[in-house]
C-alpha cells in the first residue's frame, strides 16, 4: 500500500510540473493574456521560481522559514522569494488558462 501512495504521489508532482513546465513555455512563446507588466514581471521571475521550488522540495524544509530571533533583513530574504515564486506560479496559471479559454471560444 505505501508503494501506491508513493506513485499516486508522484503521479500529482508530474502532473503539476509539467502543467507548470506547460504554462512557462505559453508565457514566453505567445502574445500573455493578462497585464504586460505581469507578464514581464512572470517571464523574470519564472526560472528563478522553478529553482526555489526545486530546492525547497529537495531540501523538505518550511515554505516559510521564519523565527522569533530573525532581524529583519533575514525575514525579508526568506520572504521575497517566496512572495515572488507564488505570484509568478499565479500569474502564469491564470494566463494559460485564459490562453487555452481564448483558443476554444476562437474556434
């Protein structure tokens, strides 16, 4: 049983990376369906994003390492990658689903 779970597991993780691989490669070869401003601040940011989540995933650690005895530049330094990953992985999903809506009310 805990063989399943595993491949059920990485079955979601595939699924999910390669959605993610999938509206990265719609944001940089098409014409974005959202702000231009959002769309240059997601293609900037949307490589670095994957590294992150690639080392927070390997690493298992907090989303959000956050203590008590951080200074605030620390805080900061933990946060805006974390900020910046989330509204990228926003902005690039709402632009390819409002990429795939515009293909299948076009045809």
């Amino acid at each position: 049983m805990l063989t399943k779970r595993k491949q059920i597991i990485l079955l979601k993780r595939t699924f999910i990376w390669v959605f993610y691989l999938f509206s990265g490669f719609i944001l940089y070869t098409n014409k974005g369906s959202i702000n231009s401003f959002l769309i240059t601040f997601s293609r900037i940011v949307y490589p670095l994003s994957i590294f992150w989540l690639q080392i927070r995933i390997k690493k298992r650690t907090n989303f959000l390492p956050i203590d008590s005895i951080m200074t605030t530049s620390e805080l900061w330094f933990n946060l805006l990658p974390v900020i910046a990953s989330l509204l990228t992985a926003i902005f690039t999903v709402v632009n390819v689903f409002l990429f795939i809506l515009e293909k299948l009310f076009n045809y």
